[in-house]
C-alpha cells in the first residue's frame, strides 16, 4: 500500500504574508481549515506542520491565495536597501568565467551548505553583534544557527528562503535571556574604540529586544515591513509601530540619527568596525554533527536507564497485598503490673515453714493426713 505525498507548502512566513495581503485573521484562517487559531499560529511561526487532510486543505486555502499575490508583486515590488556590510555577501564569479551558462554537476548536501554558511556567516555574525553587543556570543549564535540548519538540511535546503530560516535561528539564540544566567555573559564585554560607535551600540542595547530585532532587520538588513514583520512573527501595523518607537528613541538620543539613511549607514559602519570572523563551514559542520551524536548518545543512555529501573522494580515488586500492620489500640480494664515490694504476716509464714521442713529425702513425697 502507498502513501500519497505531502501537498507542498510556502514557508512559515510565506503563509503568513499571503494572509496578512489578503487581510485575513488566524481565526477566519483557523475556521476554514477547521482547526484552532492556535494551531494557525504555530503553523505560521514553523513550530509545527500540518499533516493529513488539515495539510492538504491548508495547502489549497495559500494556494488561492497566491495567485493574487503574485500578480500585486509584479505591480509593487520594494527594492530593498543594499548594504556592503549587513547584506549577505554575493557569490564570487571567476572573471574567467564565460557569460553563457553551462552545465554543472548537482552539488552535495555538504557543498550546497558550504556555499550558504559562505553566503551568509559574515553578515550574519555583524548583524547578530547589533542585536548582543557582545562578540563571542554573535559568533556562538550565527555557530549554533548552522549547525541547527545542517542536523535539518532537507528542511532547510527546500526552503524558499534558507538565509531567512538560518537568521530567524541565530536572531532567537542570540536574544534568549536564558544567556544572563552564564558566568561568562554576566560582565559586559569591551565597548567599540570609536566613540560615536559606542554612543549608538549603547543606545541600540537600551530598546526592549522585539524592538531591537524589528530595527536591525528593517533599518539594518533591509527588509521590507511584510518580511521583517514575518521574521518577528508580529502583525504588519506592530512591526511599523516598533519601527517608529526604536527610530524615535534612537533619535532622541543621539539627533543626527534622525534621517532613516543615515541610520542604515551608520548601523552598517557600527559592525562593520569589528573584526567578526566566523568560524571555517567545515568545523561547523563537524561540530554540529559531534553535538548531535552526543545528545543522541546521551537520549539512548537515559532510555535504557529508565528501562532497567522499570525491570528491576517489577522484579522486586510484591505479587500480593500485604495489608499493612494495624496501629496499636488502648485496652481497658487491665491492672497495672506492679513491683515486687513487701511480704504480707501469711507469706512471711509459709515460707518459715518451708524452711523449717525438710528439703531431702522421700519424706517430701509422702502426704501429712494431720
């Protein structure tokens, strides 16, 4: 017997975008594939996916949807702002190289992963230092982020956009607050040599961290407000409204930053001045390999633990019930034992008589008829 395949979705934050185009709520969504707004919710943000008939009337809803999308894009299009620094860095072309194209061989999952950590990790480790403000922690999360990707390569290799998934990855490890609670994250790290930059980065680290993240990607990276609203997993008026409060917050501070181009200059200039390199795609690779056989290990381990614990406890369990013992109970009408103390006139004189009496012979067992 076999399995129909899956019908094909559009990414998380595709989903999202064609239902915010179309100006429909999780719960109109939510009603007409006949599951919870929650369930919605958990579908746009890619914590789950859909399976079975929910999938496949999920699937028809965003495909009616799309065709409408894809005409309005073709009349609106934003050209996002370009950035030497916080963009994604281009893919080299040899100037030997002829214009015409030319067949290729189909690249490893490990060479197609190379070419994206080659793409991406460099600007990704400066945008996630505008987030942190801290180096190693930048480079850490960027690490962690690949290393997720690869140990989920199918996944992300048939994303529509794979730098989106591995920079939402890096943007929510590096935002955790369980980080405050490491010894080595406690104390501040050394602030930037300029002082303009340190004037900005300082100001930057005060916004609430949904507002940081929102700023970085719009203002930073570029995206246009239904994307970076996507990435952030907010509605398109909150991820405005963030927008306005962190650029009138930035400017309240610091005046020249007023101008939203010369915020992107400057942010760009900020992590550009740190030397962020991120580590080889290879050692990545490895390493994320070696944490998940670890885990692995350790899951395997932890299993066979509770198995042998379960078999030694039916073991030496009972068979039968044993009712416990009783507590004691108080009983009435019982003299109290008493010490031996002095002999009464009667027992003083039995036991002269017995003294006196012989203590030998068979006279002893012959009655007294006296």
């Amino acid at each position: 017997m076999t399995q129909s395949p899956a019908a094909p979705l559009p990414p998380p934050k595709e989903r999202r975008r064609l239902r915010e185009a179309h100006a429909l709520t999780q719960a109109q969504v939510a009603s007409t594939v006949g599951v919870t707004r929650e369930t919605v919710r958990a579908w746009e943000a890619g914590r789950t996916t859909p399976r079975g008939t929910k999938r496949a009337a999920y699937a028809r809803l965003l495909a009616s949807l799309e065709p409408e999308m894809t005409e309005l894009q073709k009349v609106t299009q934003p050209q996002p702002r370009v950035s030497a620094s916080l963009q994604a860095d281009p893919p080299q072309q040899d100037p030997g190289t002829p214009d015409a194209p030319e067949q290729r061989a189909p690249l490893t999952p490990a060479q197609a992963f190379d070419a994206l950590y080659a793409f991406c990790a460099p600007a990704l480790v400066r945008q996630t230092y505008l987030l942190t403000g801290r180096r190693e922690l930048a480079r850490e999360s960027v690490e962690r982020a690949f290393q997720s990707a690869w140990q989920r390569w199918p996944e992300v290799a048939t994303d529509r956009d794979p730098a989106g998934w591995v920079r939402a990855t890096a943007y929510e490890y590096a935002l955790s607050p369980w980080h405050r609670l490491r010894p080595r994250y406690r104390h501040p790290e050394a602030p930037p040599a300029s002082a303009p930059d340190r004037a900005l980065l300082d100001v930057l680290l005060r916004l609430p961290p949904s507002y940081r993240r929102t700023l970085v990607l719009y203002d930073g990276v570029g995206l246009d407000l239904p994307e970076t609203a996507a990435e952030t997993e907010a509605s398109t008026p909150a991820a405005a409204n963030r927008v306005l409060h962190a650029r009138e917050a930035l400017a309240t501070r610091l005046p020249e930053l007023a101008d939203p181009a010369t915020l992107h200059r400057r942010l760009a200039e900020v992590a550009s001045a740190e030397r962020l390199r991120a580590p080889r795609p290879r050692t990545v690779r490895l390493s994320g390999e070696r944490r998940a056989s670890f885990w692995t290990r350790a899951a395997i381990a932890f299993t066979v633990t509770i198995i042998g614990a379960t078999a030694l406890t039916l073991n030496t369990a009972p068979t039968h019930y044993e009712p416990p013992v009783p507590p004691g109970a108080t009983v009435s009408g019982v003299p109290p034992r008493q010490a031996p103390g002095a002999l009464s006139d009667a027992e003083l004189a039995l036991r002269a008589k017995l003294r006196k009496e012989t203590s030998h012979g068979p006279e002893r067992l012959v009655p007294d008829l006296r």
